[in-house]
C-alpha cells in the first residue's frame, strides 16, 4: 500500500490507518499542534464518539507505546479534523493529498450500505445481527439515546429520525464485520465469551480504578473518624 505525501513529507499508514505523529512534522512541528493535544481536545473525543457510534466499535484510533510504529494512528475522518485544528492552509494539503491518490489505497471497500426502505423494524432487527444481541437490546438502547420509547411508534415524530439513525449506525456496524470476525465471535459465544473493544476495555479499567480511589478514600475517612472518636471518649473518661 502506498503511503501518503504531504508537503514532500512522507505519511505512514498502519492497518489503514494514518501516523499523526508524520502530520504533525509535515505541518511544521509546532509544540501546541502536537498530536496529543488534539487527542485531548473535547472536539475530538466527540468526534471519535461519532464516527464508532454507539453500537458500532470499529478502530478508529491506534496508539503504539514503542517500536518502529510508535506513535498515534487514525482514520482518514480524523487526519482530516486534525488538519481543520492546524490551520485551513494545511487542511486543505491534506485534501488534495487524499484526492490524488485512489481511495482504495487509503481505506478498504465499505460494506454495502441498508437499503434506503427497510422499515424501522427490520433495521432494528439487522443492528440486532450485526451486533450479536436481541432486538430487546437494541430498543433498551435507543430508548436512552432518545429518552423516550416515542421513537419506535410509526406516527411519532421521532419515527423518521429514528430511522435515518439506526440506518447509518447499521452501516457502521456492518463496515467492522468480516468472516473472519464473525467466525471468532461465534466461538466466543459458544464459549460463553463476549469479544470486546480495547478502548472499551481501558475505558472499563479506568472506571474501575476511580472507584477503587473512591474507596480508599471512604475508607480513610471513616479510620479518621473512629480515631476522633476514640481520642474523645478518652478525654470523656
């Protein structure tokens, strides 16, 4: 695969994905343009959150701690909102870079996208296939994302709407799907496993340490409290 030239700067890729790090040095190599201050930025985060979906996890983002590929790889959505954050000037480099070159070197193939007539119904049904639960789930989903169960009625407001979202997150969720995977988490679930995203992961384990933090802390509290205590009833006595 070929990789990408900005401002006679090489860009590597890495499973379809773009080094940040070569952005960054063909922009210029500002400190306050470095890669992980737009990874910070709540702009980004959001972003990402967008471009996976709710339901649908596909790797939009790759970070290698050490070796020759270290560093922070994105998607193309991401190389672009990177270069919007830089300055218009080097957005627009990185545009016409992506454009002289065919797409298909950059990105697989999409999946095909849902027909544009399946009914509310038979989306929530494919969403439901794609992501190996029952359709219960999915309602149990969406009912939170809209706040309300009016989504799923045929003469709500939210109908239409409704359907225009979960057809773009089915076609997300169809786009991370392969044989291959959908083999892996079959003799997951045969196994009584549950295949889940690394980010998620991380995610969970940062949770899990805040609350751990928590505690700790509940815990200091309460053997500072039962150390006045003492020290007061010994002046009692």
């Amino acid at each position: 695969m070929a990789n990408l030239t900005i401002l006679s700067k090489d860009i590597r890729l890495l499973d379809n994905l773009c080094s940040l790090n070569d952005l960054h040095k063909a922009s210029g190599g500002a400190p306050k343009h470095q890669p992980a201050l737009f990874m910070q930025n709540q702009q980004t985060k959001a972003l990402i959150y967008e471009i996976e979906g709710d339901l649908g996890i596909p790797r939009t983002v790759l970070t290698q701690r050490g070796g020759a590929n270290r560093g922070t790889w994105v998607c193309k959505e991401l190389v672009y909102s990177y270069a919007m954050w830089i300055s218009p000037k080097f957005h627009l480099k990185v545009i016409r870079a992506f454009e002289s070159i065919s797409t298909n070197q950059i990105l697989p193939l999409p999946s095909p996208i849902p027909q544009s007539d399946l009914s509310l119904n038979d989306l929530i049904y494919e969403l439901a296939k794609a992501k190996n639960v029952n359709t219960q789930n999915i309602h149990i989903h969406y009912n939170s994302v809209f706040n309300s169960n009016a989504w799923s009625h045929e003469q709500a407001f939210e109908h239409a709407l409704a359907k225009r979202i979960l057809k773009q997150d089915l076609a997300n969720a169809l786009r991370t799907q392969s044989p291959q995977l959908q083999q892996i988490k079959q003799q997951a679930k045969q196994h009584g496993l549950t295949l889940i995203d690394e980010q998620e992961y991380q995610g969970f384990q940062g949770r899990m340490q805040m609350q751990q933090q928590q505690i700790d802390k509940l815990v200091d509290e309460v053997m500072a409290l039962s150390r006045n205590h003492n020290a007061l009833m010994s002046q009692v006595l």
